[in-house]
C-alpha cells in the first residue's frame, strides 16, 4: 500500500499502519469475539485482534485497550478515522508502547 495523505484513512488503514509500525505479525486469534463485523480471515483482521488485546495504561494511571470497538460489538473496519479518533487512537499506541511521557 502507499500512504495518501489528502485522503481520509479509514480504522482498518491506521490499525495496520501501527501494526506495522511496531512489526507485529499474525498470529491465531478469534477476531469475532472483539469486532462481530470481521471476519478472521480479512486482510486488516490481525491488525484489529492485537489493538482490541493490547492494555494501556494511559497517563492519568486509566487502564483501556487502543481498539474499544463501538457498543453494538461492531468497529466499523471501513469507517473514516475523524481527527478525534485519530488523535485518541495514536495516544493509546504510544502510551502502550511506553512512548509516552505526559
């Protein structure tokens, strides 16, 4: 893939950037009991599986996973990231990565 940056990104794009990012591999997992709108064998499917499993501490001592998903179970893969969710999403990665020091 290549980055287009006057275009927005969708959840499935930025969970794999940072999948990559931190050289995150695939691995077995059940993507369904996290997000009942993935299928296991979708390409971003991992991606989703290690943000939804990976805990954050965040700053304020809060612990949360980088993936919350949406109160019906579904996280929207195809959805647009808006700025807000972007921001949020790139705090937890940090804060879990311990790259973050507020």
């Amino acid at each position: 893939g290549f980055v287009t940056p006057d275009f927005p990104a969708t959840r499935s794009d930025m969970l794999v950037w940072f999948a990559r990012l931190y050289n995150f591999t695939l691995y077995d997992f059940e993507i369904r009991q996290y997000c009942s709108d993935i299928n296991q064998y979708d390409p971003y499917a991992y991606a989703f599986a290690l943000a939804a499993q990976w805990d954050v501490e965040m700053p304020t001592g809060h612990m949360t996973t980088i993936l919350t998903g949406n109160p019906d179970g579904t996280c929207s893969p195809s959805g647009y990231m808006n700025r807000a969710e972007a921001v949020t999403f790139t705090l937890r990665v940090l804060a879990g990565a311990g790259r973050l020091d507020l």
